[in-house]
C-alpha cells in the first residue's frame, strides 16, 4: 500500500496524532536507509575500481619481471 493511500486511509478512521507521526518516522527513517544504502554502494565501487587497477599495475609488474626470472 502506497503512503498517500496509507494517510487517507488513517484519515476516514480518523487516527491519532501518535499513528501519524508513526508513519513520519517510518518514512524519514525509510528515506535515511535508502540514503545510507546508495552510499556504501558508490562507496563499493570505488573501493572496486581502486581495488581493480591494483590488480592491474600488479600484473603489469608481473609481466615486466617475466624476463629476469626466466631461465
């Protein structure tokens, strides 16, 4: 159920101030979690990608002491 049906739904059984502001921190605290949830995963793909390009310079360096180690 959608919010906005939620509210007039509450309003034709004339609900409390209390269930009122129930749904406000339902959707303050809902709107925080989705905040919190995009950051950690642009927090994620950074840490991917830094992550990735190590692993890259770590293979080029690998290739470039190829030659020395080979008998």
């Amino acid at each position: 159920m959608s919010l906005v049906m939620s509210f007039q739904v509450m309003k034709k059984r004339k609900a409390t101030v209390a269930e009122f502001a129930g749904v406000r921190l339902f959707t303050s605290m809902f709107s925080h979690m989705t905040l919190t949830i995009a950051a950690v995963r642009k927090t994620l793909a950074a840490h991917t990608a830094f992550v990735r390009s190590l692993s890259g310079v770590h293979s080029h360096m690998c290739d470039q002491m190829a030659p020395v180690y080979a008998f």
